[in-house]
C-alpha cells in the first residue's frame, strides 16, 4: 500500500509519494499527455536548465516496483528536497524571489505555447538558495483566448502579502499562517485606506478585485459563468504578467532596523570574547562532522556560515524577518541553507485537513547537530519556558550540539529583566548544567565575558 504525501491530496493531476530519497507523482492520463508535449516542445528541459523547475524525469511504475500501481502507470520522479517550508516561514525577500520565479515560469510557458494553470505558495520549495516550481503538472497547454485562472490565487499567495510588507509595514507571516498561505482579497482591501490605493498594486489588484468579489457574490451568476464567452488575447496577458512582475520588482520593506537584524553591532562581545566562541564552535564542529546543523536564532548567520563552510546542510531559524533578510541576500550560490522565520516559542503548527496537510515546523527540522546560541535566557526569561523543558526541547531536536549559557549579570540579561519582576528562580548556571548532564554528556565548557557566559558541547547518552 502506498503511502501517499498528505497534503497532495487536493491535487487532480496525481498524488505524491516517497521511496528512499526520491519523491515520485502519479499522473492521471491528460495531465501525462499534457506534460508530454511541454518536454516535446523543450520547455521543460529549458525551464529546469534556467535553475527554475526542480530535475523531473518520467519513468513507469514497472521502473521502480512501486506497489500497488499497474505497472504501464507513468510517473514523475524528482530528487528529495532536504527542507520543506512554507510560504508563512519565509522572510520578504524569499517571498518576492518566489514570486518572481512563479511570473518568470509562466512568462516561458506563454511564450511556449503553455500556461501555469497554479500559482501557489506550496508549488515552490527552495533549494540551493533559490526558489523552484516542483508541481510541474500544473503547466498546461495554452489555448488561444484562455484567462490565467491563478491570478487570483498568485494574489492571494504572493502579491497580497508583499504589498502588505511594502506599503504598510506589517509582517505577514501571521496573516499567511493564519489563512493557510492564501490572504482572502476583501480582508486585505479593508487594511488599505484611501491614501493607499495609488501606490502600486493595490487599486487594481486589491480594491477593484475585492469589489468584482463582492459583486459577484450578491449575483446568482458565476464569475466562471460571466466569462465563459470572453476571450482575452494573449498579448494582454503577457503585458498582465510583465505588469505584476515590474510592480513586485519594485517592493521593498521599510527601511526601518529591526531589534535583532543590527544585533552584531551592538552586542557586548569583545574581539577575544568572538575569537574564543569562534574557536570553540570551529572545534566542536569538526569533531562531531554533522551532515545536518540546526541554527537557532541564528540571526543574521554569523555562525550559520560556519557549518556551511564545513559541508553540512544549515537550517537557520529565526523570529526576526529581517535577520533572515539579511541572511538569505548573503548566501553564496548553491549554498546548502535554509533560512526560516520562525519562534522557537510558537512554532508552525501541523495545519490543514486532519491537521496533516502541512506539516510542524517540529516535525520538519531534524538535524545532527544543534546551534543554540544565546537563545536559552530568551527562552526562558521572554517566553517564560521551564528551563527543564527549554533542554528537553534541544536534545529532541538534535543529539548533539552546542548551547550557550547567559548568566543574570550579564548586561543583556539584566536589561530584560529590568522590563520585569525576577520569578526564575530556576535559571542558575548550576541548574542548567545538572539539566546538561541529566540528558547527556557535558563533552566540554568554555567561559566568555569572564565567566558571565558559558558555551557548552553536549552531546545526548
């Protein structure tokens, strides 16, 4: 019996599964066809070369022995992307980039007689730095005076959000995580005043939408059915995609320094205090070799870098968007990192039909090695986390890795605790190593900020 990926179960072209590294798709006999003729006409083949489409090949079920499925069934087979994210766990910059290259694929495809029938979030994964398409069954065959059924739902996934983050401010990861990847277009209009419709993107694409919406809801007739006889020339749908793609092109969130996104410049570390936690990090990854490191308020990735330059796969997490702004826009080319936003403290729930349509950030993010720097006190003082849970949660995550240990005199510690009363008894250097020691071996210790913080190997028995 196999298998099949929870969360493809909405899809009509064909179902996903796993086998060993691989991830394969059913396709139904059409979309089989359909796809024949986009790598006939060489536009898969191109649109995989220009690093947009994730490597696809077809093979038979009778190829690969898969259970279950008559043995003529055609599949699609692709590689195992390492991290799985979502649209709600990207930063501005990973959002634009994924639209863009959701623009740019359907660009190639109208000009290859082809059109993206799908333009959602989950279609995209990012590897190598990078966004690329994966659902490669949502590219059709074009028909001359056809309508871009996605362009509401490229608003919903894309537009809307980022126009949100440019004109107004607002972090739209809740919003997305909130409604599923898709912001409904009547809510997003009610957030823009009159002042803002003439900023770009939002009179046509918001307020006139929302109104069509609502028009057509207090009509019996359908929006299928009003256009049913209307054919748009595909040159005005070129100019709509080239239109969408200058206005996202030009999006920048407000030029305002966030908390954490200028930390390096004003934490309390001295030149030997960096040297000495370089060291130690240096050390403790060579001995334990990780394949895979997680990197928790990695911030701009400082030390994400590190274990990148080592070989292993990087998973940075942070809660500060532009932090991680920062650090995608950093990466090298074909860099091994994932970065997500996201709390520690209030991780992305498993979400959907039968909560099993998307899955936990928990569930995603095994690794070897763990990076938890100056993350504990945050833990634990802000978030008010048991120090004994904060530990439990590191060791399930990895088995090993390095954690640091911020005292109460540290001047960073005193400042938050100078915002509220001192109820932790429990967060003593003393208590924290016995909680250590309790789930693994303390492999080594070293002291910065003379001795006001700690930076501990550990490794779980």
């Amino acid at each position: 019996m196999i298998a099949y990926e929870p969360g493809s179960f909405k899809d009509p072209s064909g179902r996903v599964f796993y086998l060993r590294d691989e991830v394969y798709r059913t396709l139904t006999p059409e979309a089989g066809e359909a796809l024949g003729r986009a790598w006939e006409s060489g536009l898969l083949p191109e649109l995989t070369r220009a690093g947009l489409v994730l490597e696809t090949e077809r093979v038979r079920a009778a190829e690969v022995a898969v259970p279950g499925l008559e043995g003529a069934a055609q599949l699609l087979r692709q590689p195992r992307v390492p991290v799985v994210s979502y649209a709600y766990e990207w930063s501005f910059e990973m959002l634009r980039d994924a639209a863009l290259v959701t623009l740019e694929i359907l660009e190639r495809c109208l000009a290859a007689g082809f059109l993206l029938k799908d333009a959602n979030s989950f279609n995209l994964l990012f590897l190598g730095g990078k966004p690329r398409l994966v659902d490669v069954p949502s590219i059709e065959p074009y028909q001359e005076g056809m309508l871009w059924a996605g362009y509401g739902q490229f608003c919903r996934s894309f537009l809307f959000p980022l126009l949100l983050g440019a004109h107004l401010g607002l972090e739209f990861q809740p919003l997305l995580r909130g409604t599923m990847g898709e912001l409904p277009v009547r809510e997003v209009a009610r957030l823009f005043r009159l002042r803002d419709w003439f900023k770009p993107g939002v009179l046509r694409d918001v307020v006139l939408q929302a109104r069509l919406e609502r028009d057509f809801a207090r009509r019996q007739e359908t929006l299928a059915g009003s256009v049913s006889n209307y054919r748009l020339p595909k040159e005005l749908l070129v100019a709509n995609v080239r239109r969408l793609r200058h206005i996202i092109e030009r999006l920048r969130t407000p030029n305002t320094p966030s908390e954490w996104s200028g930390y390096t410049a004003f934490h309390n570390y001295t030149d030997e205090d960096q040297r000495q936690k370089r060291v130690f990090l240096e050390r403790a990854l060579e001995e334990a070799k990780p394949a895979r490191v997680l990197d928790l308020g990695c911030n701009t990735g400082q030390y994400t870098e590190l274990a990148r330059a080592r070989g292993a796969q990087v998973v940075a997490v942070d809660v500060d968007a532009q932090a991680i702004d920062l650090l995608y826009r950093g990466l090298p080319a074909g860099a091994s990192v994932w970065p997500l936003v996201a709390n520690l403290a209030n991780p992305t729930p498993a979400m959907g039909w039968a909560l099993k349509e998307r899955r936990s950030l928990l569930d995603r993010l095994g690794s070897d090695f763990v990076l938890a720097l100056a993350l504990v006190h945050h833990l634990r003082i802000t978030a008010g986390v048991p120090l004994e849970q904060v530990v439990e949660q590191l060791f399930a995550l990895a088995p090993e890795g390095v954690v640091e240990w911020v005292d109460k005199q540290d001047s960073m510690v005193r400042r938050m605790l100078s915002l509220r009363p001192d109820v932790y008894p429990d967060y003593t250097w003393e208590n924290f190593r016995a909680l250590l020691e309790r789930h693994g071996t303390l492999v080594s210790v070293q002291e910065t900020h003379e001795g006001r913080r700690r930076l501990c190997h550990v490794r779980r028995r």
